[in-house]
C-alpha cells in the first residue's frame, strides 16, 4: 500500500464532505480528479480508512519523523471522519485528538493583573475597557488606507526574511481586502511559492495589529513556511496536502503567531511606525507596544469562551458577556468571535493559537546557548514537527529533535536566495 498516496486521496475525500476542510492542497492533480469523480463518500466509511491507514503508516517504509507526522495527522482525520458521521465526541477529546494538547482554561488572576497593567498604561477616567477602546479608535486604519498598509509592511518584514531565513527565488504574496468574514486575515497557499492573503475589513485594523497579522500570514508565517518545506520536503508528499483540524494546523498557527518576535522582536512597535509613516500614518509605536505586549496575556481568554461554549453549555450570550468582561471587547466585537467559534469548521480552531503559542514560545525560550532564536524558529519553519515531538523534547530536556537532514535536504541551502 501506497500510504502516502492513499493519505491524500483520504484528505481530499473528507473535504467533499467538510468545505474548507483542506486548506491548500499543492500535490498531484490526478488524485483530485479522481475524488472529483467519485460518488460523495461516506464518513463512517472514511473513519475506517483513517484507522487502517494508521495502522499501515506504523510499517510503512518511511522515516520515523514521517511516520509520526503521517499516524498524527490520521488520527485527527479519523476524528473529523467520524464526528462527521454523527459519533458524539466531547469538545475536550475532539481537541486532543485534533492537535494533541489539551485545553487548559485561563487563570482569571493573571487577567485581573493584566487588567491592572493595562490601567496603568491607559490613564484616564472611565472604565478600562472603554479607555481602551478609544486607545484603539485612534490606532485604526482607514479603510481606503488599509491595503497600502498592508503591503507596507509586508515590503519591510520580507526584507528582514530574506535576510535572516531566505526565500525561494520568484516567492509572492497578493493582499485583497474582503468583507464579511468570521476571521481577520487568511493565507490561500496556492503553490509555486505564491499566497493569495485576505484581508478581513470588517474588523477596523489597527496600525498595532496589522504588524501581527502581516507576519502571521506571510513573512515569516504561513507564506515562508509553505515556501520553505515545498523545497525542503520536497520528497515527503504528504506536505502537499494542508488539513484544517490536524497537529500541523498547531503547529502552523503557533509559529505564526511568533513570527514578529522571531522576524523583529522587542522594539516592533517603532520599526512599525517608521514603516506605516512613509505612508502618512501617525502610529504611537512605543505605546501600542506596550499595549499590545499586556494584552497578549488575555490570549486564553478566547479558548475559554470555546470551552465555555462547546464543552459546558453556555449560552451564546453568556459567552458574549464573559468575552466582554475579560476580553475588554466590544459586544460586536464579542459577537463576531462567538460566531468564529459556533463555525463548525473552526469550533475547535482557537486552541491553535492558544496552546500554539504556549508550546511554541516554551520551546524557543529554552533553546541551548548556542543556539539562536532564528536558528530554533528556522526549525519550525523547515521540519516536519508535531506537537507531541515539541512536547517530548520539552519533558526530557534534550537540545535537538532527531532530525536526518542526510535525507530531509537543509533548506537554506537549496535554490533559495
């Protein structure tokens, strides 16, 4: 049995079941048309095949690193498989068998003393949250100002990407801004080294975020590590295919959500400033930063609204109030992020970003000390990691994952400039 091949051609059969279940898919042509002429699939019949398939990945002829990747990836595959097929699952072991973290709820203290940090840096009358909003009032781009904003500042961190991780000759990246969506930003990885990035107006950017989001999506997010491994793993096809609700999703968001801290770190909020002021756009650098450095520390507040929703019943206003309340939001705001978490396709997805980050910024904080933060995040960027591999070397303390680049080719090395 061809694992690997049978591995997409599973992938590609769940996502006629499940729209926007895969999120790019970059391989062979022949096996998208061959799941575009069969009859719709039948997910009790598919969770089978993910469990068979599991079983034969184990004496596959592969690679240790890519049969762990391949027997994670299906377990998380079996899981939708079958949730799909109307198997009661709870929200917690659905997470667990998506990503392979569990979900752990916010300490309410620590928000409180975030809180405390943000009034100091926010003084004024009135309540936080409103001083807040109006901190964030006068951060926001205008919308006819929002594409040049983007592409600004994506301009400037691709330099920095080039200079510190290298990029395949001819790479690209296209920003459109659209409307109505539940989410702020989304990379379409179409292959070849090229990203199609939307932009969610609806949102207000703010000048503080759009740094964020630009690193996220593109440099030296989702776009360079799409651009990176389609050199690096050339050979491992299974990389072609990108499935929402799986660990490399984890691992995915993780290292987007670091990636301003691995591409310019402290001091991010000037370098933006400087950037956004070739445009005419007055940005209080410093400030923001310190801002948005305090309210990193609400991040688990989100996945506390996704337990609060899915695994213990709580009605949608309550959610709504809770979001308000911690999260220092707006109801609309509050509202939009309670309809990204009821999405059946995204329910689960907050904890990507939330144990994401926890794994990730755990795991660059302890590197050895001849090791770089850009040579640590250049492994995510390049390896074929799972979070359980991240979570072993975190518990014994080892400096490097097993990794054979006599097989796996260095990245930095191979037609990039």
């Amino acid at each position: 049995m061809d694992v690997v091949r049978e591995y997409l051609l599973l992938g590609l059969r769940l996502g006629r079941l499940r729209p926007g279940l895969v999120d790019s898919y970059t391989g062979d042509p022949v096996l998208r048309r061959i799941v575009g002429d069969e009859s719709r699939p039948h997910a009790a019949a598919l969770a089978v095949r993910a469990a068979d398939l599991r079983r034969a990945v184990a004496d596959a002829d592969l690679e240790p690193v890519r049969r762990e990747f391949l027997h994670a990836q299906l377990v998380a595959m079996e899981c939708t498989a079958r949730a799909l097929a109307g198997a009661r699952i709870g929200f917690v072991a659905e997470v667990e068998s998506y990503y392979q973290v569990t979900p752990v709820p916010g300490d309410q203290d620590r928000y409180l003393r975030v809180h405390r940090e943000l009034d100091d840096l926010l003084p004024g009358r009135g309540p936080l949250a409103g001083r807040l909003a109006d901190h964030r009032c006068a951060d926001r781009v205008p919308r006819r100002r929002l594409k040049g904003a983007v592409e600004a500042l994506s301009g400037a961190l691709r330099g920095v990407v080039r200079s510190r991780f290298a990029l395949p000759a001819g790479e690209a990246v296209e920003y459109e801004v659209v409307r109505d969506r539940s989410w702020s930003g989304f990379n379409h990885y179409l292959g070849g080294f090229r990203s199609r990035v939307a932009v969610n107006a609806d949102l207000g950017h703010r000048m503080s975020t759009l740094p964020h989001l630009v690193a996220h999506e593109s440099y030296p997010g989702h776009h360079t590590e799409h651009c990176r491994k389609e050199v690096g793993l050339a050979g491992h096809a299974e990389r072609s295919l990108f499935l929402i609700d799986t660990p490399q999703c984890l691992m995915a968001e993780g290292l987007a959500e670091l990636g301003l801290h691995a591409a310019v770190g402290p001091g991010w909020g000037r370098w933006a400033q400087d950037v956004l002021a070739e445009l005419g756009l007055r940005m209080a650098g410093e400030a923001c930063e310190r801002v948005e450095a305090a309210s990193a520390g609400l991040l688990a507040v989100r996945q506390d609204a996704a337990l609060m929703l899915h695994d213990r019943g709580a009605h949608p206003d309550d959610v709504v109030a809770f979001l308000c309340r911690w999260l220092l939001v707006s109801e609309v705001r509050a509202r939009q992020l309670v309809r990204f978490l009821g999405d059946p396709l995204w329910r689960a997805y907050t904890t990507t970003y939330v144990e994401g980050v926890r794994l990730l910024k755990a795991w660059l904080d302890v590197r050895p000390p001849a090791e770089t933060l850009q040579d640590r995040y250049l492994r995510l960027l390049d390896e074929p990691l799972v979070p359980r591999m991240v979570q072993r070397e975190l518990s014994a303390g080892i400096p490097r994952l097993s990794f054979d680049h006599g097989k796996i080719r260095p990245v930095g090395r191979v037609n990039l400039s």
